[in-house]
C-alpha cells in the first residue's frame, strides 16, 4: 500500500497535470461553479442516468438553483453540454454531454492514470 507522502504526491501531480489541461485554448474557461456543475452532472452521467434540466437544478447543494441554470446556460454557450427534448414531452430537456465535454474528461482521466504512473508528460 502507498505511504500517504506517496499519495500526496500523485495527487499533487494530477492537480498540475489538470491545470495544464484546463489552459488549453481546446477547452474553454471554467470558473469554480461551472466546474463543479460539470463534475457533479458527469459523475451521474457516468452511472448511465438521464438527467432533466430541472434535476440538474437540484443536484448543487451548495448552488441555489437560479445559480445552477444559470452555468448551465454557460456550459451550454461553451459547447460542453446540450440540450436534447424528450422524444414524447417537449416541455422536458435533458442535459447531454458533448464531444468537446467528452474529450475533456478523456484529458482529465490521462492526467489522473498518468499521476498515478507517477509520470509526467
């Protein structure tokens, strides 16, 4: 089992690994809440789960939910989620991910694995 110095140090590197993604003119700039937003709807996102517009409005905790539409608006504007209607309710929009929002996890979870190798590009 890794010493906690160890552990420290993996993620310390990914940290800085991430950093360097997140300067990329690929991706765009994301203050605190949208990231937090995009963490929160990726991690239910990768447990095969559908998301609504108004349940994304309600997975912050810490955000009220006029300030989550609101970054939800953001991201979409950025090109990292979409909106997609539902095929029998129009009224009902879920929250989609896109390629750009796709490769960004891609490029996170390269930094995580090579943190982990304890290699640095």
């Amino acid at each position: 089992m890794p010493k906690t110095e160890n552990l420290s140090q993996t993620y310390l590197r990914f940290l800085n690994l991430a950093n360097a993604i997140r300067s990329l003119p690929l991706f765009p700039a994301l203050d605190a809440v949208e990231e937090r937003v995009l963490n929160v709807l990726a991690a239910t996102w990768a447990t095969g789960a559908k998301l609504t517009v108004l349940e994304a409005m309600q997975l912050q905790v810490d955000s009220s939910a006029t300030t989550v539409r609101r970054r939800l608006q953001t991201l979409r504007q950025k090109g990292l989620i979409e909106f997609q209607p539902d095929q029998t309710d129009s009224r009902i929009k879920y929250v989609m991910p896109t390629a750009v929002a796709q490769n960004y996890f891609s490029k996170l979870g390269r930094c995580l694995d090579m943190a982990a190798r304890g290699r640095l590009p």
